[in-house]
C-alpha cells in the first residue's frame, strides 16, 4: 500500500477516518488532525470497547504506514518492549568458533553483539525508517504496565531514540505517529500527558452509534439495529459493574442478525445477554424482569420519536 499524504485540515481527517468506516466526533478529528501535524503523540483514554484501538489502526490503514503494537501488560520490561539478544543464536555463534579455532575474545565479543543477534522488539521496530514513512506506533493499554516502564517510555518519546549498550544509539530519522491507550485502571502521569495531546473517547450518542451499526453490520434490518442500540443506551444507565461498549454493542447487533431476529423481545434479549455484558452479576441484574422493562422503555422512546 502507497503511503497517503497527511490530511490538511479537520475536515480532510474526518474524511479520512470516515472512508475506514470510523465515525468519529469532530472533536476526536481535531485533535488526531494536530497529534499528526504537529508530531506529537495521541494520548486516548475512556472505557474498554469505545474505539481507541481502532484509531490507530484506521490511521495506519488510511495513511499507509505499518502498525506496529505494543500491548502493555504488568510486568512489562525493556527486553519485551524494546529489543533483546538472542542469547541461543549467540551460544551457537561462540560454539562454531571455538570449534574453528578462533580464540579472539575480543573479536568474538564484538561479533556476538552484531546486530544479527538483535532481537527488535516494537518500540526498537518503530525507530527505523520505512519507505512507506513512519509507523504508527500503538502503545495500547497503558495503564495496566507497571509504572517503572511508564517513566522509561517517557524518556523513549521525548527523543525517539534508544540506546543499546553494545550497539549505539538507534534514533528515528523521522518519528512515528504515536497512539496511547489507556482504560484507566488507574491514573497515567502527567510527566507522560504533558508530551501529548489529550482526548477522552466517550460512549457514542444514540444518533452515531446507529450509524456505526448500520455501517458495521451491513443487512442488520431497521427496526431492529434501532432497538439494539436503544437498548445499549439504556443499559448504560444502569448500575453494572461493566456497561457494554461499541464492540459489544456490534457484537450483539451481529449475534442477533445471525439468529434472524427482527425485533427484541424479553426471550432472545436474556438468551443472548453473554454477547453484550461479560460479568455473571450484571446478566443476573438484567435478564428476565428487567430485560422486559428495558425492552418497553426502549419500544415507547421509539414511538414517541416517530
């Protein structure tokens, strides 16, 4: 794929999101349109499932670029994240010399750190030119890493470069576009916001998340993808330990276009409710009684808006 020039006004970005089928707030669009502009990372915090991952793939896809992802997990360290040797490669390199007779150690420790025996990992990955341009580097799901690693990726992205002992410093001769995740288990350091441009990415209003469905899950009938999202909407507003998100929402509105239902009722909602809540207490709460009264409201809010 041919790499596309960056858009050059929030109009274009929306644009360019929209043609991958995101449907973003122009809110979103503006501040992904500067984040690109200006060459600053794109910090995107809000609940699981509401489409921040998603934005670095659409722009990956729309500019050309490559994705390269970091998924961030407890316990998270620099040989995962950034490069490692590969020690076997190494033992076997030091075993054929010997074998050969060459005891130069110093020669052989220089040749044991070539760059053959480098193990790139994704921050190291994103780094290195491309003829496409630079990468769109996903560091997704921050906030579950350990804070450790948090203060070192700081020092990663204020000069996009990284030093490797035996090698050098590796700096990018062009920066990567970077996107930052977080679900927010728990409260990312300003130290790290501070070098990107902040959005909060929020569940959808009705309006826009029924035109995700319908552009989501071609053939999903009228009646029924209005219900669907009426109904996530409402379910929102409940007291869950999980209120679903637009995947679960796509999700469900699949689930039941593949059972041919054409319209929700207190059966099929219960029997399905494992596709869009994915907590035992929450499906409990909601199945059966309430289920049936959501259904109601969800009928009388439509017909009211006829």
């Amino acid at each position: 794929m041919s790499a596309s020039a960056l858009p050059k006004s929030v109009d274009a970005m929306l644009e360019l999101l929209t043609s991958r089928g995101y449907l973003a707030e122009r809110s979103l669009a503006t501040v992904a349109y500067l984040s690109l502009r200006m060459g600053r990372p794109l910090f995107l915090e809000g609940e699981a499932g509401v489409g921040k991952t998603e934005i670095a793939k659409v722009l990956s896809a729309a500019l050309g670029r490559k994705l390269i992802r970091l998924q961030c997990y407890e316990g998270l360290d620099v040989a995962s994240a950034v490069y490692e040797w590969s020690s076997a490669a190494q033992m076997i390199a030091i075993r054929l010399a010997e074998a050969a007779g060459d005891t130069d150690r110093e020669q052989l420790s220089s040749d044991i750190f070539a760059e053959r025996f480098l193990i790139k990992r994704p921050l190291l990955q994103a780094l290195e030119p491309d003829v496409a341009g630079a990468p769109v580097l996903l560091i997704d799901e921050l906030d579950r890493a350990d804070e450790a690693f948090e203060a070192f990726l700081l020092e990663v992205l204020a000069d996009f470069q990284v030093t490797i002992p035996e090698l050098g410093t590796v700096k990018a001769a062009q920066p990567p576009i970077v996107v930052i995740t977080s679900n927010r288990t728990r409260e990312i350091h300003d130290a790290l916001k501070r070098r990107c441009l902040y959005h909060w990415v929020g569940y959808p209003v009705a309006e826009r998340e029924l035109k995700i469905v319908r552009a989501k899950v071609p053939g999903i009938g009228k009646i029924l993808s209005e219900q669907v999202v009426h109904f996530v909407q409402a379910l929102r507003k409940e007291d869950l330990f999980k209120a679903p998100g637009v995947a679960e929402t796509l999700d469900w509105a699949a689930a039941l276009a593949e059972l041919d239902v054409a319209t929700l009722d207190p059966s099929t909602v219960s029997d399905t409710l494992g596709v869009l809540l994915k907590y035992q207490d929450d499906i409990a709460r909601i199945e059966g009684t309430k289920a049936k009264e959501l259904i109601d409201e969800v009928r009388a809010d439509l017909r009211a808006a006829e």
